[in-house]
C-alpha cells in the first residue's frame, strides 16, 4: 500500500513538472540593478551558516521518496549527484520502513554512495520519539526534518484526520533526538504564526516548503477516482510569501517550494532563506537524463548562483539580505494584507 503510493507519487509529481505554466510569485521578486555593485569572484562563498548547521552551498535535494523498489534506485541516483555536487540531500518520509524494516535499504541506500555528505532523514509529526532516532541512526542522518502537511493528508484517501498531537510530539521529538530538527511544509506554506509555534518549541530550522512548485493537492486529487478536493488546488502561501511573513520571527528558514533556477534561489536568499531546496524538477531531471542530468544542472546552478552574487556584491549568501529588492503584483498585495513594509 504505502510501496504504491510512493510511486504514484513520483509519478504524478514528475508529469507535473511537464505541465507547470512557469510562472509563479518569485516573478513578483525583482532586484533593483547597481551597475557599480559588482564584486571579484574569488570573493564569493557559497558556504552557509544557520541554526547551528553549515553547508557548503545553500541549496539542497528536498525530500521525497524512499519506500519502494523503484524509489529505492531514484534515491540512490539523487545520492550519488548529491556526493558529485556537495550538495545536501533529504530522503522522503520513513514511514514506509517504520511499517515494514525490510524496505531499509531504499533510504540507507542514500548514505551507502554519499557516505560524508550532509544528509536529513524524514518523519511525520505523529512519529514517536524512538521512531525518530530509528530514522536518524538507518541514514546516520546529519539533521531530521518533519514534515507538516494537513492539506495533503485531508485530500489522500487513506489519509491522517487527526492533527492535535502533531505540536506536542514535534516539542517530544525535538528534545529526545541529539540532530538538529528542521520542520518542513510539502509545498502549502508555513506562516508566521506556525513558525513563532515552532521556535517556542525549540525547532532549530523551518522550511516554509510553499506554494508555487509541486502541488500535492493535485497530486492526491489525481489518485482519487474523482477530484473530490479539487478545491483545494490552489490552497497555501507561496514560497517568497512566506520568507516575508517570516520576517522578524527569529527562527532560520529554508525556501522551497516552486524554485525553478538559480535567480530564484537568489531572490529566496534576499528575502532572508540560509538556503534553498529543490524537490520535483530534480526528480523530473534524473528521471529524464539520469544521474549525468542531474549532476549537470545541479553544478551548472552552483556555477550560475556565484556569478550572480558576484554581480550583486554578495560575499556571502547572508549578504543577498542587504541587496535592494522590489515586490510586485499579488506578492505585494499579500505584503500589504499581512502588514509587512
Ligand atoms: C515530496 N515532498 C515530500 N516532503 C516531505 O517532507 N516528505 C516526503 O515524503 C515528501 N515526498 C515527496 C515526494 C515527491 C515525489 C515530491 C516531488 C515531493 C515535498 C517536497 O519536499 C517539497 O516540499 C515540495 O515538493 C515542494 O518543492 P518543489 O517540488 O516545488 O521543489
């Protein structure tokens, strides 16, 4: 059962990518251009440092899958452009080998061809404290993340309808595992008020996963019968949406959700991400042109974000904070709606 929703998962995600329209409110982000701004680029690093992690690039493979035969070699492909590139990398939910130990090797698999990377294990929030060090041990993880996704669930069918325990087990979570705990979103959102929750409970890291890239209200849509939830498609705030929202909330966050190329991994770092992740073009890229394609986008993403700190004068991705940026259309509306200057 959960073996043949990993799959369909990776499958409507990926014809999703075909069928994205290109646009989505990162086009409302624009930098006002500086002729004079320009750095040398042997000034530039790409090392980036928050709630206690550092990573050598701020961009990383988001979480995905695992679980399944078929999802057990994507993993290992996404691990081994992950050790090509340095990039860090994130396995899918764990619930699959919570359920059933001999599909263990999906998920170890990435730690078997990345053996010094930085790698994150992933769980729900009704994981139990020992399942979540369980996790942590399979991948010899670096950090955990947990991920939130009501909406997803509400539209699965076989979905969780039951959501008040999640707060009380992150808070149980965070304080039983010795990795530093980052809470994602699945591409809905996380707003102000639930990233002020999770730094009361001690999470180190949120990744506000938003709007605008892979849309899991679609995806589950497509596995009922009937769209029943089709309502809900749209349903969420966008990603750069939520890095203004978070502004001011003193807990580090990672943008992801809907980043389609290297500009806009720039535009998340000026709206004040550490970090970006990119989950479903990635997949879409090794599905289509394997671990070479993967390898070749990711190094050429890595080439194109130095040249484009070094034409806006950012030594560092913190830097890209301090960059003059203008917001536009729906994002600007959202701006004004939530009281954000
Ligand atoms: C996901 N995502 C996800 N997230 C998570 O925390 N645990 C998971 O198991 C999964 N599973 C999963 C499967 C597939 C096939 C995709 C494409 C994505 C969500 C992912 O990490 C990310 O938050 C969203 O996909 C939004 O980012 P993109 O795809 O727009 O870059």
């Amino acid at each position: 059962m959960i073996a043949n929703r990993k799959d369909d998962h990776v499958r409507f995600a990926a014809e999703q990518q075909r069928h994205l329209d290109g646009h989505n409110q990162f086009d409302d982000v624009s930098f006002v251009h500086h002729a004079l701004a320009g750095i040398d680029r042997s000034d530039v690093s790409l090392t980036t440092r928050f709630g206690g992690i550092e990573w050598p690039v701020p961009l990383c493979i988001n979480a995905m899958t695992g679980g399944s035969v078929k999802t057990g070699l994507i993993n290992r492909d996404l691990a081994i452009a992950a050790r090509e590139t340095g990039v860090p990398i994130a396995t899918g939910s764990m619930s699959a080998y919570f359920a059933d130990a001999s599909v263990a090797d999906t998920f170890s698999v990435m730690r078997r061809e990345n053996p010094d990377g930085f790698i994150m294990a992933n769980v729900n929030a009704t994981a139990s404290v020992e399942r979540a060090r369980r996790a942590i041990d399979l991948l010899r993880a670096d950090a955990l993340q947990i991920h939130l996704n009501t909406i997803q669930e509400t539209v699965m069918p076989e979905g969780d309808r039951s959501f008040s325990s999640w707060g009380p087990r992150i808070e149980e979570i965070v304080a039983g595992v010795d990795v530093p705990v980052i809470v994602k979103e699945v591409g809905f959102g996380l707003s102000r008020e639930t990233l002020s929750r999770l730094r009361d409970m001690g999470v180190r890291v949120a990744d506000v996963a938003g709007r605008g890239g892979t849309n899991f209200a679609r995806i589950e849509n497509d596995r009922r019968d009937r769209a029943d939830y089709s309502f809900l498609n749209g349903w969420g705030q966008s990603t750069p949406a939520c890095l203004l929202d978070a502004r001011g909330v003193g807990i580090p966050v990672l943008a992801s959700g809907g980043v389609r190329h290297p500009l806009d991994v720039v535009r998340g770092l000026a709206l004040g991400a550490s970090a970006a992740g990119v989950s479903g073009l990635f997949l879409k890229t090794v599905l289509d042109g394997g671990v070479p394609a993967l390898i070749s986008l990711i190094s050429g993403w890595l080439d194109q974000l130095e040249a484009l700190m070094t034409a806006l004068g950012a030594r560092t991705p913190a830097d890209l904070t301090r960059c003059d940026v203008l917001v536009h259309g729906g994002l600007r509306e959202f701006c004004a709606d939530r009281g954000i200057d």
